[in-house]
C-alpha cells in the first residue's frame, strides 16, 4: 500500500516474516506447522535424508528462528529441491497426537503417515513488516502516513521476533 501511494521504501526488502515450516503439499495452502514441534525433537532432513540443521548451527533444530530459516533456504538451494523434510518418526505417535492435534489431522488429511514418513515443509513469507523508510521525526515521506508499533520504536531483530532472509 504504502509503495503503491510513492512512499519511500527501506534500501533492503530484509524485514520480510517468513513460517519457518508451513506443510508443502503441491495444490494446497501452505498450514503453519507450530514452532512447538522443533522444540520436541523434530529434526530437519534434505532430499537425501541428511539432517543438515547442524552444519549451520551448534544447536541444530533448536537455532534461533532466523538461522534455522536461512538454513532451510540455503539448503534447498543446495541441494537444488522444491522443499526439505521435517521428521517426527522418532516421537511417539500418540505423545505426537496428544500433543499436536492439529498438525496430526492436517497431516492424516493428506494422508502422511507422521509415524512412518517425513512432512515436506518449505519457508513461506508470512507478511511484510518494514520496508517504508521512517524516521521519529517525519514518519514516512507521504503527509499523513505513519508506521506505528515496531517500525515506529525501532524494535526489528531477527532474533527476537522476526525471520530474516535475505536474497
């Protein structure tokens, strides 16, 4: 909105949200898998079944999430993909059912046996945050439009509640 009615724009499109892991079944909408999973022992497996969060951080799976976001890409590059795989074979089904019913109907919908086969996933851009040029004494370059919370206070990072990537 604010590119189209000619305000300045930010010099980097970096401040862009993206889900880490939203499910990545051809045809359908991409389905936030919950932060939670990772926590609970999920890994990040390529095409070729290697778990690759470790080569980019100490602590694998558990990295802050623009890191582990950066990883997903990167790696898809690497390995020249459409998606990486997220793997819960490892958790016990019914601790996994009790404990993500959503993801587990999600997942029985398109018939991905959670117990026995990977979730392909693939980063998605959420929604914008930034990228109108601000500053605390004029907010914008267009009279009248403001940038308000984060942009306004200056409080982007990436780690503390954002994914960066940059392309």
């Amino acid at each position: 909105m604010a590119y189209r009615a000619g305000a300045r724009r930010c010099r980097t499109w970096r401040w862009c949200s993206f889900i880490r892991r939203p499910l990545y079944v051809a045809g359908s909408s991409r389905a936030l898998i919950t932060e939670a999973v990772r926590g609970e022992g999920a890994y990040l497996l390529d095409r070729n079944g290697k778990r690759f969060m470790p080569d980019y951080h100490s602590m694998g799976e558990l990295a802050p999430r623009d890191v582990v976001s950066r990883a997903i890409v990167e790696q898809i590059r690497k390995t020249n993909f459409t998606h990486v795989y997220l793997d819960v074979r490892h958790l016990p089904i019914q601790q996994f059912r009790e404990r993500f019913p959503q993801l587990a109907m999600l997942t029985d919908e398109f018939g991905i046996d959670v117990s026995k086969e990977l979730i392909p996933v693939h980063p998605a851009a959420h929604y914008m945050i930034g990228g109108v040029r601000c500053r605390p004494e004029r907010p914008t370059s267009l009279n009248g439009l403001y940038a308000v919370v984060r942009p306004a206070a200056r409080v982007f990072t990436a780690q503390i509640a954002w994914e960066v990537i940059r392309f």
